[in-house]
C-alpha cells in the first residue's frame, strides 16, 4: 500500500487531506507511536479535540515524525466550556502550546442556549486573520446558524463536521454546506462501528475482498466527504487506508444509499447540545 489521500481545497485557498486519522479519546501516551504508524501507510490528516484530552499527545507525535510540518494537517476542535470571544482565544492558546501549529480550528457545538457562538466565531476569525491559524470551521452547525455566522462576520467557515454514516447521510444539510461554499466532513463515519456489522456493508466487501470499513469510508469519500475514522491499532489503520484502493459500483452505491433512515442519527440536537457528555 502507499500513496496519499487526495486533496480538497477549501473556500479559503487551503487544502485538507480528504481521508483523516480521528483520534477521540486514545490515550495521549499512545499517539506518538500510532502517528508514526499512520504517516507510514500515507495519512497525513489528524484530528482532535480538546474534549478528548489527547492533544499533548498528538504535539509530541508529530516532534517525532520524520516530516516537516508543511507536510501534515491538523484539525483540534474548541469545548464547550469555551464559548465567549476572550474564553475562545484562551482556549486556542492552550491548544496551541500542546500541538504547535494548527491547521484547522473548529468550533465544536454550537450551544445555541448559551448564545454566545456568533461572539466565539468572531474570535476565531480574530486567529485567521491574524495568521495563528490556516482555516477555522464549525461542527454540528444547521443551516440558519451558518448563515448566522456569515451575516455576522462575511466568513463562511471552511468545513462544517457533523454526523454522517449510511445510516444518516444528511442530504440537506450537505446540500446546505456546498451551497455556502462549505465542505462537509463526517464524524462517527463508521457509525461507531455498527456500520461495518450491516449484512449490506458486509456482502459488499466479501465482493471487493477488503474490510467493511474500507467500503463505508470509499462511500464517503465518493460522496466528496472529509472522513476522519478513529483508529487505535495499526490494523485499524491498514484496514481504513484501504478505502483508497476500491471502487465501488454503482450497485453499490444503490445499496448502501437503502441503509438510510428517518431515526439514523444518534447524536445530540446541535440546537439543544450544551455540555460535552455524548460530543463527537
């Protein structure tokens, strides 16, 4: 296996590596060696969070690697507990002293309740502009909170990371993001794992000779998605790099658009979400 994922520009002139390593909740002290694992097989594209308390973890990672910083992407998301336009610049600041650079920021919940993500974006359009961070972006943000966000400030985030599987493929808030000029990327790709158990998923594999993640994340990179599975072995690793390698038919894709559903989501209202328990 080798090579790198391809690339998608962004609305802002970067570009993000389109097949990512998702690192929630994996102990800090396992990152350098799973990062060096990663970087050999070819991904290039990391991402974390505050919330998942690792991100010393991927700083010290990316010391050790053979490669120089131009050569990879990293994404770290601001918590909840950081809402508000001085909070979110003390929060980049912690994050920045435990990874270094940062390629991307993100905006992790919206919390409307709160209201305080219109002042928090302005802060993080504050870190652009200064040049402490490439691209800012959100997570979990529907439509009318995008526009928001655009009225308030003229910058349209770059990416917008929400729950996306087979299962709940959200057509219309995809169709949403493309039309503000926004990329969308998934989180829980795999559907916390349930994905690669669906006997669909499964017999199409077998067919291809590769693992059921390999299709589900071929899926979502056919769909023009950034897709960021979590992996803590270096089989895992092989297993979701391989997506790379298939092509999947149009049967295929008729097969896996059927696993849709109305109750296919399982993650929190992003218009009523305001702690970290169940965040992605």
């Amino acid at each position: 296996m080798s090579g790198l994922a391809p690339v998608l520009e962004l609305n802002d002139g970067a570009s993000i590596p389109q097949l990512g390593m998702g690192v929630m909740y994996i102990p800090a002290g396992d990152l350098p060696a799973l990062l060096a694992d990663a970087v050999t097989l070819g991904f290039r594209h990391f991402d974390t969070a505050t919330h998942y308390g690792n991100e010393a973890g991927i700083g010290e990672g990316i010391r050790r690697l053979d490669l120089s910083r131009e050569e990879l992407f990293v994404a770290t998301k601001l918590p909840n507990a950081a809402h508000g336009y001085d909070a979110a610049l003390r929060a980049f600041d912690r994050s920045e002293q435990a990874i270094g650079h940062i390629d991307l920021y993100l905006l992790h919940w919206p919390q409307p309740p709160k209201g305080k993500y219109l002042e928090t974006w302005r802060a993080m359009v504050r870190l652009r502009g200064e040049g402490r961070v490439r691209s800012i972006g959100v997570c979990n943000f529907p439509a009318p909170l995008l526009d928001e966000l655009i009225a308030d400030t003229g910058v349209a985030p770059a990416v917008n990371q929400i729950e996306l599987h087979p299962a709940y493929p959200q057509p219309a808030t995809r169709a949403a993001n493309q039309a503000r000029g926004i990329l969308t990327e998934s989180w829980s790709p795999l559907e916390h794992g349930r994905a690669i158990t669906h006997p669909t998923i499964t017999a199409i594999a077998d067919i291809h000779g590769c693992s059921p993640a390999a299709v589900v994340l071929r899926w979502h990179l056919d769909l023009g998605l950034v897709v960021i599975p979590k992996a803590a072995t270096p089989a895992h690793l092989a297993s979701n790099f391989a997506a790379l390698e298939i092509v999947l038919s149009a049967e295929d894709h008729a097969a896996i658009a059927a696993l849709a559903r109305a109750d296919g989501g399982f993650g929190p209202d992003p218009m009523v979400h305001t702690t970290e328990q169940g965040a992605e």
